[in-house]
C-alpha cells in the first residue's frame, strides 16, 4: 500500500493570502503543499486595480483597525496588522525590483502590471520551496486527533483530485463569494460549518448599488457621469461618510464612493449625497441671479457638470422657476435647487451582488480565531486567513494588507514536524 505523503501544513487557496502564507512557512523550513481548484494562481491579484494590482495602503493605522476595516470586531486584525506592517510588504516589493507607485489617499499600485506582484509570491514559494498543486480539486477533508492518528499527533487527511495527503497543519485561504467568475466559491465557509467554526452572515462589499427602475428613470440619463461628492450613510453615532468620486450607471450608482459606503448601508437605509462638497450652491447661485439673466441650468453647469445640471432642472415640472433666467427665479426655489443638490437623499433597493462586488462582507467569526495566530480556538490545527474571515478592509489597498498580515501570522505559527 502506497504511503501518503505527509506535509507540515497543506494551504487550500493560492490567492494572496494562501501564496504569502505558502512561501513565508517554507521559507521558515515547513514543508508545505498549496492547493488551488483553478487554473491559474491569484486571479483577484491579477484583475486587482486596472490590472496593476492595489497591493497595499501605507496609511493604514493598525493601532487602530476600525478606522478602515469592518466587521464584528474590526480590533481582531490589530494583532497580524502591526506584525506586519505595508513597509514590510513594501520592503519585499524593492527587494524583488518592482516598481510602483502612489495614486490616491495612501494607495500603492505596481507600475507596470499586477503580473509583477504574482510573479514575486510565485517566487517566494519557490524560495520555500513550497509543492504547488493545481488545477486540483479537494473532495473531502478529515481529522483525525492524536490517538487516532498514524503521524504521532493530530494530522488533517485530503482527498485530492491527485491522490489523499495529510497534515498536521490546515489552512484555508479561499476567500469569499465575490466575482464567481473568476473560480469564488463557499469552500472555506462549508469547511468551517464541517468544524463547527461559527459563520458571521455574508453579504457582498464594495459593490455598486442599484435603484428601482422608475424611480431610478430620471438619472438614467447620467450614466458614465462621474464627479467628486461626499456620501453618507446610518444613525448619528454609527453614521460613515466618505469623500470620493462618485459614478452614475444605467442600474444605480457605483464609483469609489459608493463601493466604500456599500460596506456600511444597511437595507431600507436611505443615502445622503451632496453632489457639489466644494461650492456652498446656496450663496452661488444667489450671486449669479444677481449678476446674470442666463437660464438657471447655464449657470448650475458652472457649478456641477452641465449633464447633472441638465437633468436636475429638467425633471421638477413642480418648479417652473428652475427653467427661467435665474434672474427671474424666486431666492425659495434656488434655495430649494441648492438644497436638492446638496442633501439628495435616496433609498437603494439592492446592490449588484457578488458579481460585482469586490470583497465578502463577514465570514468565520473572529471570536472563533486567536488574533495572534488565526488558528481555530476549539479545532487544533486549522487556520482561517484572510477574505474568508469576518474581516472587510475599505477600498484602497486595505483587504490586500490583510491577507499579506494575516498570512504572515499563521505561516510564522505553524509547526514544523
């Protein structure tokens, strides 16, 4: 009879998280074998930021997560987050001669192509010394403890598409839900319901949110239109804003404002959004009625993008005043003008789900996890890191960071044989 071949720890998910982890165990002498049911390695890495791939945001706080990241108890990340910090990954990024670049707000994006970020965990596995199997599928997963086990001590046995192995150690870096297309699944999610390893609700983050199609009727028009706003969202003392740009779609709006608020609208919540945060619209206007006879739209365009203006005058029959000269318009209806745009308030009926969403919001509850080393409290040897687990950075680098963190805290708490 065949032996199984045995391996310190088996990673299941060669994404960012699963890559990193891979090759920093090897590199600390594990031996490891990386799994993957896809083709090809890292497909969110390689869509990631235009296809330059976003990997970090060097202004991340990690003395205080809850800044930039959410879930149930966004301090569970601190731990991993200030162990290994974006100058760490950055460090790895010089040493392999990448170049790269700061875009907006902290965001760091390889200069030349997210390929670049693959290659170089690709050869820190290899460095590791890492077995790489895939396309390879896992058809079951058991547990045996140390009094059953042949190993001497707890040990993971895997049906693989190329034949049982088994482990002492098991990690599970899938992911989430999100963008099915490229190969997401519920894997990690099924596995931890195997071990009784509680599950936060999932729903999809950062993702366009969309609007009842005749309510929505009026804005249609906008598609493509693109312009700079603040958003907000939620009660006085849990409410989020955000000051980004903000995109127009047939079905709703997307943009990075929207994706970043998606991950704290609640359904049924409506949204506040002031569509010009740079102009006091109210005073602006009172000047131009008192120094020009142009059409109120003609001047609203000096504003706000002529399209927006357009559309906004044009859809209120109710205020005739909206399309006279604005000379001729009465102060209470450019007030009301001002005031719409400015506070425009609007309900989602839904969002563009995980097809469109960039991130899983919740997962494997992190009560369930040691912060210091994500292995489960109540099942030896099994490891969550970074999409699968309840924790959901905001746009910009942030959920990259923490897969790199949280793969870096678990492969540095493996043990060896």
């Amino acid at each position: 009879m065949p032996t199984i071949p045995f391996f310190d720890a088996i990673i299941i998910g060669a994404g960012a998280a699963g890559l990193f982890c891979a090759g920093q165990a090897g590199q600390r002498g594990l031996k490891v074998l990386l799994i993957d049911h896809a083709e090809q390695v890292a497909e969110k890495i390689r869509i990631s930021g235009g296809g330059r791939c976003n990997f970090t945001n060097q202004d991340i706080d990690p003395r205080a997560p809850h800044k930039h990241f959410v879930g149930q108890n966004p301090q569970f990340c601190r731990s991993a987050l200030s162990r290994y910090t974006p100058q760490d990954f950055i460090a790895l990024v010089r040493k392999h001669g990448i170049a790269f670049h700061e875009k907006h707000k902290g965001q760091l994006f390889a200069d030349r192509s997210a390929e670049d970020i693959i290659a170089m965990l690709l050869a820190e596995c290899t460095a590791g010394g890492v077995t790489r199997w895939q396309p390879c599928g896992v058809r079951k997963i058991a547990f045996s403890p140390s009094s059953a086990s042949a190993s001497g001590g707890d040990s993971y046995q895997i049906d693989t598409d190329r034949g049982p192995v088994q482990a002492r150690s098991l990690v599970i870096a899938t992911g989430g839900l999100s963008i099915p297309k490229i190969g997401a699944t519920d894997f990690g999610y099924r596995i931890a319901q195997q071990f009784a390893v509680p599950l936060v609700e999932r729903r999809p983050g950062l993702v366009p949110l969309t609007f009842d199609g005749d309510a929505w009727a009026p804005y249609a028009q906008l598609a493509g239109l693109a312009l700079p706003v603040e958003i907000s969202t939620g009660a006085k003392k849990e409410r989020m804003s955000f000051h980004e740009d903000l995109l127009f779609t047939h079905r709703g709006l997307s943009g990075p404002a929207v994706l970043q608020i998606s991950s704290y609208w609640q359904g049924g919540a409506p949204l506040a959004i002031n569509l010009a945060p740079a102009v006091e619209l109210g005073e602006a206007l009172a000047r131009a009625k008192a120094r020009s006879k142009k059409l109120v739209a003609n001047e609203l365009a000096m504003l706000v993008p002529s399209r927006l203006a357009d559309a906004w005058v044009g859809q209120s029959p109710a205020n005739p005043d909206w399309q006279r000269p604005i000379n001729e318009a009465s102060d209470k209806a450019l007030a009301r003008l001002a005031e719409g745009l400015a506070r425009w308030e609007l309900t989602p009926t839904g969002t563009e789900g995980y097809k469109k969403a960039e991130v899983t919001l919740g997962g494997v509850d992190t009560r369930a996890l040691s912060q210091q080393t994500m292995e489960c409290k109540a099942q030896p040897g099994l490891y969550f890191i970074g999409e699968v687990v309840d924790i959901t950075g905001w746009l910009g680098g942030y959920n990259f960071q923490w897969a790199w963190a949280s793969a870096h805290a678990c492969a540095q708490a493996l043990p060896a044989q």
